[in-house]
C-alpha cells in the first residue's frame, strides 16, 4: 500500500493512496488520465487551462461511469479500456474533495458540437517536464498526484509509450 501526504498548488494537504478507495467507496470527483495514439489526450478549460478530463459524479451512476462520460463530455473520446488507479483525498478552504484517478485508452477521438464546460480536446506527443511552471496548464497538472500517478501506471505496465 502506498500513501503520500502533500501540499497542492493551492497549498492544501492532499492525500494520495494506490489502495482500493480508502477514503470514500462513494466518491463524488473523478479524474482520467487518458492517452489516445500513443499521445496524451487532455481537454482546454477555459479557465483553468489544460487538464486531464474529469468532474463530478453525478446521480445514479458509479466513479467509474462518470469518468467514462466525463471523457466523452470534455473531449468526445470513447474509452477503450479504463482502470482504477487510486484516490485523493484534498483537505481545502472550501472543504473536503475525495476524487477517484483513472487510467483510461481511448479507441476513437470524434469531433463534437458541444464539449460542455470545455473547450475540447488536446492532444500532447509529451507532457512538458516543467508543467509546473506551464502557465498554460490548470493547477491540477502541477501537484504531485500527476507525478506519483504516472509512475504507478509505468510501474503497472499500463502505459504503452513514453
């Protein structure tokens, strides 16, 4: 079982665990890592910059079915095949966010008319190594839950390319 304890961008303490939901087994956040071509697929927030896709889990459906939907909403990519990865926990000013991570293939990338809250897809050959400093990324790319993330999908042999 690995657990990490950290600050976010936004300096709240973030608990990161590769376990099978140790905060909630109902959590109402998801976010997808996604690639698509052996690429990166992430979606342009008009706010907060580019991100990985993600949101809320709505009524009725479970973690995983909202981070299949989230995809196609923010993105219209269909999701090949998607695995569970881990779940954070964010204690921030606003309150408690627990937020399930995904690891999802994506079969088929087609254009949509809407992208909901999105301005559509993005799609990287590589991440930038100083994301970090990347103004044009959202802060939830510059925290180490993408960092320790990433590793455990290379470390679980799930990610296809580098």
């Amino acid at each position: 079982m690995k657990r990490f304890t950290f600050n976010d961008y936004y300096n709240n303490e973030v608990q990161l665990a590769f376990e099978n939901h140790p905060f909630s087994k109902l959590p109402k956040h998801v976010w997808v890592i996604c690639t698509y071509n052996n690429q990166w697929l992430l979606t342009l927030h008009p706010r907060r910059g580019i991100e990985f896709p993600g949101g809320k889990v709505e009524k009725g459906e479970t973690a995983k079915e909202a981070a299949i939907r989230e995809v196609f909403e923010e993105t219209g990519a269909s999701v090949d095949d998607i695995h569970y990865v881990a779940q954070y926990r964010v204690n921030g000013k606003a309150g408690m966010i627990i937020k399930n991570v995904y690891f999802a293939n994506i079969k088929k990338l087609e254009k949509q008319d809407s992208y909901f809250e999105t301005e559509g897809p993005v799609i990287l050959e590589r991440l930038p190594d100083n994301i970090k400093q990347q103004r044009t990324f959202s802060f939830m790319m510059k925290d180490d839950v993408l960092v320790k993330s990433l590793h455990f999908i290379k470390e679980q042999g799930l990610l296809t390319f580098e």
